[in-house]
C-alpha cells in the first residue's frame, strides 16, 4: 500500500467536482437525505467517535511508515474525515467504516506490507462516495441526470417537454422543465442538479466544493 488515506471517491473531505458533458461523473460527499418526498435530512450523525487520538495515532503511524512526510499534513485530510456528518439514512454505517479504517491503520504492525486495511478503504470509497452522470442531446431534445450517494439515487429523465422525476427506481413525480434542465447539459453537471432540483423538489446533494 503507498497510500493508507481513503480515495477522493470515498467519504469526499476533499473531493471536488469534475462534470463532463455526455456522460461525464463527479464526486464528493454529502450530508443531505434523497427520500422519496425529495426533502433534505437534518438528523445526520457524525463520524467522530469522540477519542481525539483517532487521527493522531493512524498519522503517526503513517508517518513512521514513511508513507505520509509529516502528521500536521496527515491531519489535514484526517480531521475532516472524522468530523464529516454522514446522514444515517443515506450512508448506514459509514462513520463505523471510517472509524475502524483508522484504527486499523494505527494498530498495523508491519507498515502494510500486507495492506490490511485497503477492503475498508474500497468499503468507504464505495458505500460512502457520491457521485453525478449528464447525457443527452446536444439540441435539448432529451436528456437525462442521475446523482446517487450512498444508498440514495435519484434520476430526473427529459423527453418530449416532460422530466420524470426518480428516487431509487420509483418515479416520484414529474414537471415541464425539459428546456431548463436539458440546456444546462452543457455547462455541467451541478447546473443540471440545480435544475433538476427545482423540478423535483429535492435538495442537490453537496456534491464538491
């Protein structure tokens, strides 16, 4: 292992947006809740488990294993990994994810020669990443915009003059802002979650920086 930090796909404390037309994804993390009334969560837990030491124990580890070159620069992506706020309903169990991939980094005896912790870290970059896709036609005759995070994806599907709104498979509405959210397919993907928000009635994910 040459680096024992999660990826920037996993719990997003720095993951920023890279939309790309037709197809292109992004990534980062979220706190918000996608049921299917569309509405924002606001019980989310935190992943901090109260032991300061957390951080400070697995940097030291990492720096002693020469994989990171000093701890301040270790706990610059640490410390908001532990104090990231993971709604429950959107990412069950990710604070224990990343609560136990600390602590396995810091009780790792032989500076992970053998990688003990990297199916914790694929675990946190898979259960507890977001992530966004556009497509559609370049003349805004249909288009169609998917963010999922966690366990929650919601799609919005344009064609015809109508947007069908989707929450993990279940059409949850629908509206007439085809040429809203189709011609924001070229400038990105975060325009089109803004729109296909105001559609929808849901909150965007907080999706980058």
């Amino acid at each position: 292992m040459t680096d024992a930090s999660p990826t920037d796909g996993g719990t997003g404390g720095s993951a920023g947006s890279d939309s790309t037309t037709g197809g292109g994804t992004s990534e980062g993390s979220t706190g918000s809740d996608g049921t299917s009334e569309g509405s924002t969560g606001s019980d989310g837990t935190t992943g901090d488990s109260g032991d300061a030491s957390l951080c400070q124990d697995a940097c030291d580890k990492l720096v002693s294993c020469e994989l990171e070159e000093n701890v301040p620069e270790c706990l610059s992506w640490c410390d908001p990994l532990v104090e990231e706020v993971f709604d429950p309903l959107v990412f069950p169990g990710c604070a224990a994810l990343v609560e136990n991939f600390l602590e396995c980094v810091a009780e790792e005896p032989m500076c992970f020669e053998r990688d003990p912790c990297s199916g914790l870290d694929v675990a946190i970059e898979e259960q507890c990443g977001c992530g966004q896709t556009a497509e559609g036609a370049i003349d805004g005759s249909q288009c169609t915009y998917e963010e999922e995070c966690g366990v929650v994806s919601r799609e919005v599907h344009c064609v015809g003059g109508t947007c069908i709104c989707e929450v993990n498979g279940e059409d949850v509405g629908e509206c007439q802002a085809q040429a809203k959210i189709c011609g924001s397919l070229d400038q990105g993907a975060d325009l089109m979650a803004i729109a296909a928000g105001e559609c929808c009635g849901w909150e965007p994910f907080e999706l980058g920086d």
